[in-house]
C-alpha cells in the first residue's frame, strides 16, 4: 500500500493506472475508520482495478463550535485497517496542501445546490460549501472512475451527486448502504463518544426509523402522521434538530406522499450529534 501527502504525486499515480487502463475506486474518509468505511472500500475492491482512501479531516465544513480539534485521528490504525483490507494507495494531505492560500481556508469555494439548504443547511450553513469544496478538491488530486459514499449521509449524497451532475465531473457516485450495529445503531465515527448509557439512548434513531418505515408500508402517506411516529419514538434524546419525512429528491416537505420520500433523524444524545436515515419507496 502506497502513501502520499502531495496533491502532484497522488495525481500522477492515478494518471499512471489509468494510462494502463486500470479503473480507480475513490473512498473519500475523515479516518476514525470503522466497518462501515471499509464496506465502502470492500465495493470499491470489487467494482474497480485499485482502491484509493483519501483521510483528511476537513477544517471548512466544521463550524466554530463544532469538534474539529477533538475529531478522533487514530492514523496508524486507520492504515493498519486499509492495509488489512488490500488498499493499494491511501492520500493522507495536510490542510495547508489542500488550501495553499491559508491552511484550512479557500478563497474560491463551490455553491452547492438548493438541495443543500434543508435540513443540515439550517441547522449547520456553512457545512455543504466546505464538503462540496473538499470533495472537488479531493476528485481533481485523485482522479477516479468511481467515487463511494454511504447513504448514511444522505443529504451528503445528494449534495455531491448533484455536484457531479451540474459540473459534468467524469467521476460516477455509487452510493453504497448504510451499515448497522447488530443492535440496528449506524456506524458513525461519532459513536466512539458515547458512554455507555447513551449508547443505549441512541438506538431510538434506528427504531423510530423502522416504526415509520413500518407504518409507510402499511399505508401511511401523511408525512405530518409519519413525523409524529418519528417523534414519539425520539424521547431517549436530548434535543433533536429534526426528525422529518420529506421528497426523496428535493429534500423538502410535501403535503402527502405520491413519490419515493425519505426520513432523517438529527439529534443528539449527551453531547453527541448522530444522524440516520431510511428511505421509504413508493411500489
């Protein structure tokens, strides 16, 4: 497994493999790997020739108050864990490689589309501009055919995919499933910060999302009832954000449900902000 840390010599391997017509799968991460990661690596390995990961904790999609000084960095394990599940190279910059005008600041930024204002864009504004502008970044230093990310985050997803499309980027997204705890809990990185007992809390995201799901399939089409089965399932928290059934595609509210919709979850148990998802498909 190569390393690299110049946005040049990342580039020039991939020009490299892709001269020899070798397909290049891109897992873009901020570290604090867990099973979920590596899912996304395991469909990279799958669909293409090679595998790149890109660990780079972004400073511009964290707010002031948010926890960018304490994000988890366990580096060496990470790479123990890439190495393990046959990574071939692994892009590891510093925040002043990717932003040489002021480490951890950019003068030019991409203006995401109105599917980014919902949700995440109300509660986290400046959010969807710095992660827009990162993975661009990380698509023109990693040159690949295919990009993965999890449905986990959602709202993420469809932000780059609509990125891809109205920029006409020659990387394609493939979205990849949202990987569970045995207990039904998503994996995030953020998970490492609960104790114990909010471990515990936190399984109500998933079940209030399989409570909804439930009562969508056996007929429910009013979001404002779906919503209100979302709550009452969400009192372990301690504050949420949001907690909505909205249109699969534009990420905003409807009056009754006719085409594919989605509920997310929000919110945070202690100190720990989780999200969560589940898409609900109209037959």
């Amino acid at each position: 497994m190569q390393t690299f840390s110049i946005i040049d010599s990342m580039r020039a391997w991939c020009r490299q493999q892709s001269s020899e017509q070798r397909t290049i799968g891109l897992v873009p991460t901020m570290g604090a790997l867990h099973e979920g990661h590596l899912s996304l690596v395991q469909a990279a390995k799958e669909r293409c020739d090679h595998c790149v990961t890109t660990i780079f904790v972004n400073p511009t999609q964290f707010a002031a108050h948010e926890d960018l000084d304490h994000y988890p960095r366990p580096l060496e394990e990470d790479l123990a864990k890439l190495r393990q599940a046959g990574v071939e190279a692994v892009f590891l910059p510093s925040a002043a490689e990717m932003y040489p005008e002021r480490a951890g600041q950019v003068a030019t930024s991409v203006q995401p589309s109105s599917v980014a204002l919902p949700l995440e864009g109300v509660h986290r504004p400046d959010h969807f501009v710095g992660v827009a502008t990162v993975v661009l970044k990380l698509f023109l230093a990693a040159p690949a055919d295919f990009a993965f990310f999890g449905r986990k985050d959602f709202q993420q997803l469809c932000v780059i995919e609509h990125m891809v499309r109205d920029l006409n980027l020659p990387t394609q997204i493939v979205p990849c499933e949202i990987i569970r705890e045995p207990d039904g809990l998503a994996m995030s990185s953020r998970n490492r910060y609960l104790s114990k007992s909010e471990r515990q809390r936190a399984l109500c995201l998933s079940r209030a999302l399989q409570e909804t799901e439930a009562a969508f399939h056996g007929g429910e089409r009013s979001p404002h009832r779906l919503q209100a089965i979302l709550a009452d399932h969400l009192t372990d928290c301690d504050s949420v954000d949001y907690a909505v059934v909205v249109d699969r595609e534009s990420l905003l509210p409807v009056s009754e449900i006719e085409q594919n919709a989605v509920a997310l979850i929000a919110a945070r148990v202690g100190s720990t902000r989780l999200i969560d998802n589940r898409e609900l498909y109209v037959d």
